[in-house]
C-alpha cells in the first residue's frame, strides 16, 4: 500500500494566496472609507453638541456664551486645530482670561478629520446671545477623506447639517 503525504500541494497553495490578496485589495479601500465616514460622523455630532450647548449656555446664564477653536488660553485664528471651546467672556475680547468661567474643552480635530469655520465678518469664533441667537452664523464644514459634512447656523441660532 502506497503511503500518502500529508499538506498542501504548491497549486493549491498558490490558488488561496492569489483568492486571499484579492479579497485584501478589494477590502482595504472599503475599511478605510468606512474609517473616514464614521470619523466624519463623530466629529459632527460632537461640535452639533458644542453648538447646542453654547445656546443653552447662554439662555440659562442670561448672557453671551463664546465659543472658539483654541489653543490654551487663546482662541486661534482658524479652525484647523485645538480645543473647541466654550467659556463666559467677561470683557470682551474673545480670549480666555483666567477669571472666565470656561465650561467646557472639547477635541475635535483628531482622526483625520479637518474642519473650517466660515462665519459671519470673517470672526474666528462663534456667540450665542441671552436669548439664543447667534451673534456670529455661518457653517463648519468638516472633512474627511473625500467626504464632507457641513453644519449651518443661522442667524437664529439653530443648526442644520448637510451632507456634502
């Protein structure tokens, strides 16, 4: 009686490595979309939150609520990186001093995901009013790969998303 080998033969080892790189090449992308879009949909819910909380902030403290991208103390020129932050601007001058209540610190750009605000007279920052109207509308649109999502304010306060 012959004995027989055990194992694979170099065909069928061959046939599964070629089967397995395709199912990989053809996975990958799909991950990595899947990665983007669910980033992409964090990051838009948490600033969502920040926005409606900066308006309910401000109702509920019966005064303007500020809120901007920043670094430290000191709310940036852009969008692109930092903290969102809300804090109560005591004099004004849309920096954190270090007798401004800041209610909350918030990261966001994180993940690869980008964002930029374009607001209303070119400000930075955004402020909600005693009775919840913005003093600064526009959007953020935030970025992800090839997906976008924006996020309107207007002029009354309320917020509206949009998938790009």
């Amino acid at each position: 009686m012959a004995k027989r080998e055990k194992g694979f033969s170099l065909l069928e080892l061959l046939t599964t490595l070629t089967i397995l790189i395709l199912l990989v090449t053809l996975g990958i992308p799909s991950y990595r979309d899947t990665v983007q879009r669910s980033a992409l949909d964090t990051s838009t819910q948490k600033i969502a939150r920040v926005l409606y909380s900066s308006r309910q902030l401000a109702v509920t403290h019966n005064s303007d609520i500020t809120t901007c991208m920043a670094i430290g103390n000191r709310c940036q020129p852009t969008w692109a990186k930092g903290d969102l932050t809300i804090f109560f601007d005591e004099n004004d001058n849309k920096q954190i001093d270090t007798s401004e209540q800041v209610f909350s610190r918030i990261q966001i750009s994180n993940s690869g995901v980008s964002l930029n605000w374009s607001g209303s007279g070119g400000r930075p920052y955004i402020r909600f009013n005693h009775v919840g109207f913005a003093r600064e509308f526009g959007n953020v649109l935030i970025t992800a790969g090839t997906h976008q999502k924006k996020i309107i304010l207007n002029r009354a306060g309320r917020l509206y998303l949009k998938t790009i």
